[in-house]
C-alpha cells in the first residue's frame, strides 16, 4: 500500500506522530503494527511500528520515537513531512486487543510502547464504554508523557477507566514516583489477578512487569507483552550494526540480532513467508542464503545438495554475518 504523509506532529522532545492517508482500505485490529519500507540513499530498510489510530478513522497515525543512532527513526523525524510518500506492508502483529480478551483490562505500558495498548484503549471503549480497565503508563518526566491530554479526557468521560502515572520527576503521592515497582502496582491495582494485563514497552519494563504479577499470582494466560521488541536495549526496529547484523530479501534491509532466528526478523519486518510447525519439521519456512553464515538446529527435509546450496529454515536458524536471503515463494 502507499501513504501518504498529511502532517507531521511533535508530541515530546524525541518522539512525533505522523498521520498518513492510504490509498486502499487498510483493515487491522488495535494493537497491530505497520511496517515502513522507508528508501534512505540507495538502501530501503523495512521497520515496525504500532497503530496508534483504531479502525474506521480515516487516517493512520504512527507515533515514532528517535533512536540515538537508528538509521530510520532519525531520518523519518528529520526529513518526512507532509506530501511525502512511503510503502508499507499490511498491518501485523499478534499483540491486539482479541487477546486481551472483553474482560477487566490492565494495560501498561512505558515510554512509545503506549501506543499499541492506546489504540486498544480507544476502541475498546468506543465499543463498550462501559468497560473495567486500568491504564498505567510510565514517563520519564511529565514532558515525556504521550497522549495525556486524550487520555485524561477519556478516564473523566469514563469512570470506569481508571488512569495511573508513573514520573520519574513526580513530587506527589498521585501520580507515582520514580520506577514502577510491586508495591505501587498492586496498591493501585488491588485486583490483578482477576484482569488481563497488556503490556508494552523497552524489554527491561515489560520482563519486570511480567516478574511482579506473575509474583503476584496472575495467570501466566493472562499476562501478554508486545513480541517485537527485541530483548536488548535497542529495539528490532532501530538494532545498529554492532548489536547484530542485516538480511537483505528483495532490496529491503532487516535487522536481525544475535540468538534471534530468520525467521522473526522476517516477521517482525512484515515479509511474507509461511511457516507451520515452527519447530524445523515441516519445512515449509525454507529459504536460501549463504551456507557459511548460518547456524541451524535443524535440518529436517532438506537434501543434503540443498544444504550445500545454501537452503535452510528459517524457524531453525541464526546468522553469523550480514547476509542475503531468497525467500521460498
């Protein structure tokens, strides 16, 4: 599909939101991800980034935050602007609100992963305004904080919505000082147990908040985190070169970082492939690249000439070096 870029909106000192038409129908469920297929020189690098608008609006808005370094989040903030175009691939993503569920919600979230779990918050309550849920965001300062202005409307239109702050710069009790820890969470939310919580955000806050309610005896089925964040400190979208390395597929570039297999990078970048069993048995995520960058758990299916020739799948197999990839279309 093609956007098209109608305005350009700072919301904190690093991140802005850009609001895009396309030109087709653009179906998705509040949570899910576009990814950009963004030209940079003579490179084009693929990158994710959630929907913070909710279907049925006329436009898409992507909230991005720039990445000290990251090739495609300085670029999209420095040098888009209304009237620009880019590509992008259907929305993605299995962190969306069919897996939250219609019960009592507790959503969390830190820094830009507020907008996955904003959008599910919107349409949510667009559908039943009436529903239990709880949305705790963490900020850096009040500065830092993003959609506070639509999100104290909504909790005042909504009594049931309950809003709670986390600011390392907060002098009150309300909203909460500093890091999220235990003791704050379960004082404000004295009913984990009996809701689902999402959440979404640098992988350090969403391990710790997984920790504290799993401490706390929420169910494991009720505890889901977006799945495209990698688990270091620079995310997928924005991984440098000295994290990990690049997949090259048709001319789009892909990161991919140490432990992680072929075959998330591929999704996480939004390019098609199907895979099946996902546990290097069925072989249907076969691909080829280049046999002496590749580390593989399993071969099962392929000949030993298609090992030779650089085949392998990609649900079973790591890299050792940037590398070229022909998808098994």
């Amino acid at each position: 599909m093609l956007l098209t870029c109608h305005q350009v909106r700072p919301e904190t000192s690093d991140v802005t939101s850009f609001i895009f038409s396309s030109d087709q129908a653009v179906d998705f469920i509040p949570g899910q991800f576009l990814t950009l297929l963004v030209p940079i020189e003579e490179r084009t690098s693929a990158r994710a980034y959630s929907l913070a608008s909710i279907p049925g609006e006329t436009e898409l808005q992507l909230t991005i935050k720039r990445v000290p370094g990251g090739r495609v989040s300085n670029h999209l903030l420095d040098a888009l602007k209304p009237g620009d175009t880019l590509e992008a691939l259907a929305p993605a993503g299995e962190f969306h609100r069919d897996l939250a569920g219609d019960g009592a919600w507790l959503l969390l979230s830190a820094g830009c992963g507020i907008t996955p779990v904003f959008s599910m918050l919107r349409e949510r309550l667009q559908r039943k305004p009436d529903a239990d849920i709880v949305f705790v965001h963490s900020a850096r300062t009040a500065a830092d904080r993003l959609f506070p202005e639509p999100l104290e409307a909504l909790a005042a239109a909504h009594p049931n919505l309950k809003l709670h702050w986390v600011l390392g710069d907060a002098v009150d009790p309300e909203p909460f000082k500093g890091r999220l820890d235990a003791a704050q969470l379960q004082a404000r939310v004295p009913d984990l147990k009996q809701r689902t919580a999402m959440i979404c955000g640098p992988q350090g806050y969403m391990d710790a908040v997984k920790t504290m309610l799993r401490e706390f005896g929420v169910e494991e089925g009720r505890i889901h985190s977006e799945a495209f964040v990698a688990p270091q400190p620079a995310s997928l979208t924005e991984a440098s070169p000295s994290a990990g390395h690049q997949l090259a597929v048709d001319g789009i570039e892909l990161p991919i970082l140490p432990g992680q297999t072929v075959l998330e990078s591929l999704e996480q970048g939004g390019l098609p492939i199907f895979a099946a069993c996902r546990t290097g048995v069925c072989g249907s995520c076969k691909c080829k690249g280049e046999k002496d960058k590749l580390e593989s758990t399993s071969t099962l299916g392929l000949t030993p000439e298609e090992i030779e020739a650089g085949y392998f799948l990609a649900c079973s197999s790591t890299v050792t070096g940037d590398m070229a990839v022909e998808l098994n279309d």
